[in-house]
C-alpha cells in the first residue's frame, strides 16, 4: 500500500473519521478530532506501522498529511 494511503487510513483511524474526508493537504485543525492530542497519536502510529521514530523538533513541522509523507519516506 503506497505510503500516503497508510498515512490516510492511519489519521482516520486515530480520530474516528471518515477516509474520503481526508487529503494530503489534510493539517492539525482541520478536524475538531486533529488538535494537539490527536496529533500525537497520529504521529505515535505512523512511528510503530513505519518503524521510525520522530525527534519532538520534527513533530513540531509536522502540520499536514503530505509532511507526515515526505518524513516517512526520508527514514525510510
């Protein structure tokens, strides 16, 4: 499975929302569901499916679905 589709699946399962309402323009804020809490467990799950882990300074840059991607596939 390509990687943004992981990430897509992965964001709508931490915040219990619908897959087709997410895009890789998709950031922190634009669901009540994605604030700071909901942030960090997004990012927690991508680290255990992906195997990587992020420094705090890269979670803060983290902001939307497409950053979360190109991150993902720098460690990988």
């Amino acid at each position: 499975m390509e990687t943004l589709q992981k990430i897509i699946d992965i964001v709508a399962e931490t915040l219990g929302i619908e897959k087709s309402g997410i895009s890789g323009e998709s950031s922190v804020g634009d669901f009540p569901e994605w604030d700071s809490m909901g942030h960090l467990s997004i990012l927690n799950k991508v680290e255990e499916v992906f195997e990587i882990s992020f420094d705090p300074e890269e979670m803060m840059e983290l902001e939307d679905v497409n950053d979360i991607v190109k991150a993902v596939k720098a460690k990988q």
